[in-house]
C-alpha cells in the first residue's frame, strides 16, 4: 500500500464527482480524469427522488442541491391520445413524511454544479481535463491507468465512472449496448413560451401509443424541460445528433392538442438514440470498480439514472469505511449491495417504457392499472426505490 497515491477517477459527470466526494469523505485525495477540455455538464431537466436527496446529504451537499431544485407539488399522468387524467401522485408534506425526504426537479447542470463546488472545497480532488482513459494496469500496491497521450497516471484504485460508452468497462467486460429503437428529443424552454395551460408545478407525463411526453419547471419556474420520446421507424445507433421540428412532428400526429402544444415549442433540438446493456453480475476487477452508467446503464423511464449514481457513490465509500478502507474487500461489498437494486432499475425501466407507449387495448388496461388508487397505495409501490438511504445501503450478509 502507498497511502501518498491518489484514487483516480475516470470521467467527471455527476457519478464520478460524487464518487470523488464519497472517497474524499474517507480520507483519501482523488484524481478525476475527464476527457472534455473543462469539467462541465450538459443535457437538460432531471428527477430527483427522495433517494437522491438522503445520497445529497451523505455526501455532505444536501443544501447546495436543494437550493437550485424546483419541488414539484405531484407526478401526473394523462392519456396522451384522449387528454384524461390516468394517474396522479401527491409529493407534498405526506409524501416527505413517507420518504424523509422531497420529490424535486432540477437541471442537470445544477446538479453537477453542486457536486463540483462539494469537491472543489475538499482541496482534496485534482482534475485533469483533455484526458481521457485507453488502457489500465494493475498489480498488488495499485493502478496504472494509461490516457490518449501515453501518460501513465498511478492510483491506489480506480473507479470507472465514465459513462454509458465506458472504456473501463470495454476492457473489463466487453459487452454489446443493447439499442432500443427508441429517439429522445430535449429542449429547455423559457417561461414566457411555454403554454399558461401546462405550467403546472409537476413532473408531468402524457402517454401515448409509442410515444410520450413529459414535462417539469426548472430554475425557480422560469424555464421547463420539455422531453419527447418515440420509438424510431428507422435503425438507429446509439449516439446524440442534431434533431429536427419535422421529424417530431410526424411521430405525434394522433394526440391531443393540448399535449401537441409541447412539440410546437423548442427552436433547437437535441436528439438521443438511447441504448442500455443488459445488468451484470460482476462490476469489480480487484483495485478497479465501476460506478453510475458505466456499471449500470439503463433507458430514462424511470427517471432514476443520475439517482442510481449518486446511491453507488455513498455506498461505495460506506463500504470502504466498513473494511477499512481494504480495496478489494470493500470493491466486493459495494458490487454486491448494488447488483440487484441496479438490474432492477434497468429491467424495470424497459417494463415501463413498454406500459408508457401501450396501444390498442392494452392501452385500456395500462390506464386502468392506476384508476382511484391512492396516494398511500402508490407510496407503497415506490417504497423499494424511495426508501433507500445510507443506514441500510449495504448488503447484510
């Protein structure tokens, strides 16, 4: 062992600044190496459940993130072909009771900016931007990571949180994506522009067949995250491209005009082919772990990705605390407290997509799964997801 070394981190998005957060909170000094020329982030609104917030707190960000969140008063769903109410969630003081903590809406970039401040106050996180990951080494005392330009940088441990096209995953385990078929288009839009008849303080979702729409606040209510999802009549491959207003259009053609308001509005558009993997059993590889979508890549419907990161970032580091701080150890126990919670989420996600873009009758019966359920009832679904917390993140043997 050679305490002196660093952890590295691979890739500086909300999984790997958390992890670097989490590992710091253990005493160790992290190196982030992040293959954009600035630490930054981009894409648009995201979900955050009450898990999200208890993994805020453990990582000792809890008022940074809910500073800049916007607390929505309920999830609601409608029928995006006919307009009826199909579902409708209450996220408001019972809710909180419930959970302990709040439902919220939040840019992405809001999120990684509260991770990126927790990290930069440590003086214990050293970022190296234009660096990105091709090969790793390890032996018994560490890591030898090796980056694009042939530099070797030396680790007492790696933790590949380098996203969905993870290069430490490639070399560990090498397995395919798993293409949905399935396009998402993002857009922000100012408050001005959006229409006074869907500026509903909600995370808002209309269903329809092969499609759907969703749409929140952001940033105190003066902007919305529009997102629409189709499945594509053409092959796609996993990557972002430029979309276009036409394209949107000739998918949601059979909806309600108050839902096609929400396609009318973006100027600019961009365009998501989606893909996820299929869950694995194993994740680490001795000094080397994976984390967020490296380890778990998952479709975005259950609105729950960046929430599974930042639950694998506090549970790694309990897991280092818990063996003290014996990599190897603790890389076993983190992967086994998170294998199962995580497939459930990927597995879970493509069910729901599937319930989202029902047809014909099953349709019907996808909008009579929720009719006069109550809150308390929906509470008990959701207790699996949003019951968790760091007292019982790790696995009991």
């Amino acid at each position: 062992m050679t305490p002196s070394l660093p952890i590295i981190v691979a890739g500086g998005g909300i999984g790997g600044l958390a992890a670097a957060l989490a590992l710091v909170r253990q005493g160790f000094a992290v190196t982030v190496l992040e293959q954009a020329a600035e630490i930054g982030e981009i894409g648009a609104g995201i979900q955050l459940g009450p898990n999200a917030f208890h993994a805020f707190d453990a990582l000792g960000i809890g008022e940074k993130a809910r500073a800049r969140a916007v607390y929505t008063d309920e999830m609601v769903m409608h029928d995006a072909v006919d307009g009826r109410l199909v579902g409708r969630i209450p996220t408001g003081a019972a809710f909180r009771e419930r959970f302990g903590n709040p439902y919220a809406v939040i840019h992405r970039v809001d999120v990684h900016l509260s991770l990126l401040e927790g990290a930069q106050e440590t003086g214990q996180v050293s970022f190296l931007t234009s660096t990105r990951v091709q090969h790793v080494e390890q032996d018994e005392h560490g890591v030898t990571v090796y980056d694009q330009h042939g530099r070797a940088h030396r680790g007492q441990a790696l933790i590949g949180a380098d996203g969905t096209k993870s290069v430490v995953r490639a070399q560990y385990v090498n397995d395919p994506a798993r293409v949905t078929g399935h396009v998402v288009y993002r857009a922000v839009i100012d408050k001005r522009d959006f229409p006074a008849d869907l500026q509903w303080n909600a995370a808002s979702i209309w269903v329809g067949p092969n499609c759907h729409l969703v749409h929140y606040p952001l940033r105190g209510g003066e902007q919305y995250n529009v997102v629409v999802t189709f499945h594509s009549r053409q092959q796609e491959q996993w990557g972002v491209t430029d979309g276009s207003a036409e394209e949107v259009q000739s998918y949601f053609q059979e909806i309600c005009p108050q839902a096609r308001q929400l396609i009318d509005l973006p100027r600019s558009w961009k365009r998501w082919a989606t893909a996820d993997r299929e869950p694995i059993g194993q994740w680490s590889f001795g000094r080397v772990t994976l984390l967020g979508d490296a380890a778990h890549p998952t479709t975005q419907y259950m609105a729950q990705g960046a929430c599974m990161a930042l639950e694998d970032a506090v549970t790694l580091g309990e897991a280092l605390r818990v063996n003290g701080n014996d990599f190897l150890a603790a890389f076993d126990l983190y992967q086994r407290s998170r294998v199962a919670r995580t497939a459930r989420i990927v597995l879970s996600s493509r069910e729901m997509g599937r319930i989202y873009h029902a047809k014909g009758v099953e349709r019907l019966v996808r909008n009579d799964l929720w009719k006069g359920r109550t809150p308390e009832r929906f509470y008990d679904a959701m207790e699996w997801l949003y019951g968790w917390n760091v007292q019982r993140c790790l696995a009991q043997d």
